[in-house]
C-alpha cells in the first residue's frame, strides 16, 4: 500500500518555533563496521542538490514561521564534514534563509578527521561553525580499521591541530569503549591520548551490536565476541575516574565537558524541550508530538523534490510516554530528577547500593554505578509513579 502524503506546505508544528534546529547530513565514504544510522555512502557528494533539497524542506515545513531565532544548530550524520568547506557554507546560508543565529549561538559540525584540514577548518570558522565533533573512536590504527574507519590515529592529531590554528575553540571528540577482547584494545591509553589533545568536550559510548550490521555479521558467524559486561563496566568507571580527575564534569551517562562546554545543542534534547530538524531520518519535537522523515537519502530526494511532505510517522506522546520520558532524561544527566513527596523512602536502597544520590531539596541523581543501570532504574521509578 502507498504511503499517504501531503502536500506543502504542511502547518508548523508548535505554536512557539524551537530554538534548536537539527540537519541530518547522510553522507559517508564507507559504513563503518558498528553503524545502523541512515547514512548514504557516496564517492562524489551531491553537495548542491542535498543543500537545494533542505532549503525547500525547511521553506515548505515553515512557510508561514515568520522571524524564527535559532539558539543552536546541529548538523550530524552521517559526516556533515564530506560536504565541503563550500557545502557547509551554502547549508548555513540556506539556514540563514529561514532563521537567524542569535547572538553567542552554538553551531556544531560533525567531521572525521580526513576531512578537517587547515583550508576546511578556516573555511567552517569563517561560515559560523564554533564547535567541531570529532568521529576519532580510538587512537590504535589496528582498531580503526576493524572498525572500517577511513582515518589513522595520527589524522586525529592533525584535525585537531587544524580545528584550533583555524580558531575553532569547542572540539569535542567521540571515542567508543568496550571493544572485543580479541583487539587488545588500550582504554586506558586512549584516555591519555585523548585528554594529550586538551579537548573540551567528549563523548563516550560502549559498543552495542545492531541488526544488519557488519558487526553483527561478525558475531553471527562466531568471529566477534562481545566484550563481557564486567569489562564494559570497568572501562566506564576508569573514564569517569580519569576525566573528573583531569577535570571534566560527568554532565550526562555519555558525555563530559570542560566547564562552561558542555553540548547546548544535545542538552535541549535531555531537557525535553521542543526541536526542529530536517533531512533524511531528522526527527523533530514540538513538547507533545514527536515526528520523523523517511530514512533513504533517495527517497527523501524524491519527496521533498516532489513538494511532498517527507515525512515517515508521527507519533503523540501519551501521559504516560511523558512520565517515562521525564524519569529517563532527569536520570541520564547530573541535573538529576526531582522527587514527589514520599519517593525518596522508596528509593533507600539505591543510595544503599551506591547507585544514586538525593540532596537537600529531594534531587535525585544516579552515581556512575547507577548510569550503569539506567534503564532497569527508570522502569522501577516509572513503574513506581504509575501507582500514585
């Protein structure tokens, strides 16, 4: 059965337009081994035609939106960074079409490494980007390339050299732990290469085997083993040990920052505030509706081309969806979560075991033993709430 569609330009989705804007950015000179994200691998990027086909989406979907003023923009992947100093400065332009960057606004560019040289990272800067994120994933050469990465350790070093003599002062680097035992990977000289380049910002994320992918191959066949959890345990904890020593703070399970740079962009989305996006597989939220584009870059191509809305689904958030949303995002960050009156009681156990914390005025925030548990921990308070 087709897809039913509408034609442009389809109501703006909330009454007060979001101050947060995300473009999803397919492109990809190679899927890396890990990765189900909706990316188009390309060896000559349609720059022109991907950044035509956002203006009309964003033309079309805000039509009628008037003055509309962006506190952060995001554009991820993909590798935002295979668009070129020139694609990255005509997508801005487009953006600028639409809404205005206020003042002191956060622009993040995603890039790999092999694509940040002096002239790009000049040619960013010039064109607003004020943070850089870094794919780097490790600093050992043997598992950049089971991870099918098209980068060596030193490009690392290089793009970040060529991010700050460009002065781009935000750079932010994304490094995954947990690897298979069979790799013999370092976390714990990765850190130090990673705190040597004097980032402000980093995320880190452990090693999850997703469908359909070549990871997921690898396992399937009995040529990857997962690494046990004891050790992803003992990988998490050494990084938190070892950046707040070098002085980060662990603001979210994910994420570090340097005070003053933590990701304002990312941060909306675990406030729970509404945001827009555009692009293939972009999801956009306005506080109660939750909506997202097709996944292919061709398809996606084809509607918006088309005047058609490319919209995938639409889903509007229950009461209940809301109050397991609100417990996850307070659990995830070190904000923490506000207790109802009685809660903190219930919760004993958790401070017992080290998982959490309460203070003074009954905020509740997880311990790095107790990101550990997150989503077992926010099913039992959801759980719990449900029966006030």
């Amino acid at each position: 059965m087709a897809r039913a569609v509408s034609r442009f330009p389809p109501p703006v989705y909330c009454d007060v337009l979001p101050r947060h804007l995300y473009l999803h950015v397919p492109f990809c000179a190679r899927r890396c081994s890990y990765c189900d994200f909706s990316i188009a691998v390309r060896s000559v990027v349609p720059a022109d035609d991907y950044v035509g086909a956002v203006a009309a989406e964003l033309a079309m979907r805000y039509a009628s939106a008037g003055r509309w003023e962006l506190d952060t923009l995001y554009l991820g992947g993909g590798t935002p960074s295979k668009l070129g100093a020139q694609g990255v400065a005509d997508l801005l332009d487009a953006v600028r079409v639409r809404g205005q960057l206020v003042p002191g606004a956060e622009v993040t560019l995603e890039a790999n490494p092999e694509d940040v040289t002096a002239e790009s990272a000049s040619a960013w800067r010039d064109a607003g980007i004020n943070r850089l994120s870094l794919g780097a994933q490790a600093f050992d050469d043997a598992v950049l390339r089971w991870m099918h990465r098209t980068h060596d350790a030193g490009a690392i070093r290089r793009a970040v050299d060529a991010a700050r003599r460009a002065g781009i002062a935000d750079v932010s680097l994304d490094l995954i732990f947990a690897l298979p035992d069979s790799l013999g990977r370092d976390w714990d000289r990765d850190l130090a290469q990673a705190l040597a380049l004097q980032p402000e910002h980093l995320s880190l994320y452990g090693l999850t085997v997703e469908p359909s992918t070549p990871v997921a191959r690898w396992r399937a066949r009995g040529q990857m083993r997962e690494a046990p959890e004891e050790r992803y345990e003992r990988e998490f904890l050494v990084a938190h040990e070892t950046l707040a020593a070098a002085g980060f703070a662990h603001y979210e399970v994910s994420n570090y920052a340097r005070p003053g740079h933590e990701a304002r962009h990312n941060s909306a989305y675990w406030l729970g505030v509404p945001y827009a996006a555009a692009g293939p597989s972009a999801h956009a939220f306005d506080g109660d509706r939750r909506r997202w584009n097709v996944a292919a870059y061709a398809a996606w191509m084809a509607e918006v081309n088309a005047g058609l809305d490319p919209k995938d689904g639409e889903e509007l958030l229950s009461d209940g969806a809301k109050a397991l949303e609100a417990v996850y995002l307070g659990l995830r960050t070190a904000r923490g979560l506000p207790l109802m009156a009685g809660e903190a009681a219930r919760l004993q156990s958790w401070q017992d075991a080290g998982w959490a914390e309460i203070d003074t005025l009954s905020v509740l925030r997880l311990t790095p033993l107790g990101w550990l548990r997150l989503d077992a921990l926010t099913e039992y308070l959801t759980d719990l709430r449900s029966r006030y």
